[in-house]
C-alpha cells in the first residue's frame, strides 16, 4: 500500500483523482481561490485558521494534509463577531477563550507539534 504524501492530498483539493482512493464523492474536498490561499497559510504556520463561516472542506483537506505530514490536527475557529477563539487538537475541542488567548494556546500547540515531527 502506498503512503499517503502531500501530493496526493494537493491533487484531491484541486478536484483530481489523489491516486490513493482517500477522497469521498460524499465528503468536499475541492478548495476555491480563496480556501486554497487559507491553506496554503495553514502549511507555513502549522494550523488551520478558519472562521464559523468557512466550508467544512477546507476543514477535510486539512486533515488529510495532517496525517500526510505526520502533524497534530490543530484548528483555530475565530468568531470575530463575539472576540472568541475556539481551538481544536486532533479534533477535539480543547479550549475556548479570547481571541488573542486562543491564538496564544495555538502557537504553545505547534511549537509542541513541531517538537514531535
């Protein structure tokens, strides 16, 4: 069996077939300009940050994107509107504060990430 990489995970964004048989006709994986830009950011820092608004694809991308890499599920969900941060890990709801605590606990997250991989 083939090991799920990177690549695959780009193809089955863009809406072609990942060469894995990980994508679902079920579950979105097909990013717009826009969501691809978030997740282009999510590789550099090392989290997901979405908000309550955004399509639940980006959301299965990024999963998938994880378990490519070897990296800990980390999502940051912000709620501009209230000032509230919600932040997942291994898709568990971990914690939810301030948006600036959020995005502090996120980084804490990573830096631990990153010491993993």
């Amino acid at each position: 069996m083939k090991k799920l990489k990177l690549d695959h995970v780009e193809r089955l964004s863009r809406g072609k077939r990942s060469g894995l048989n990980i994508g679902s006709r079920s579950v979105g994986h097909y990013l717009r300009p826009y969501e691809r830009a978030a997740y282009q950011r999510a590789l550099k820092k090392g989290y997901l940050d979405i908000t309550e608004k955004d399509r639940a694809n980006l959301w299965h991308i990024w999963g998938k994107a994880c378990a490519a890499m070897q990296w800990k599920f980390l999502v940051l969900i912000k709620d501009t509107d209230n000032g509230v941060g919600t932040v997942y890990a291994s898709n568990k709801k971990v914690s939810e504060s301030e948006l600036v605590n959020a995005k502090k606990r996120m980084k804490d997250l990573v830096l631990s990430n990153l010491k993993l991989a």
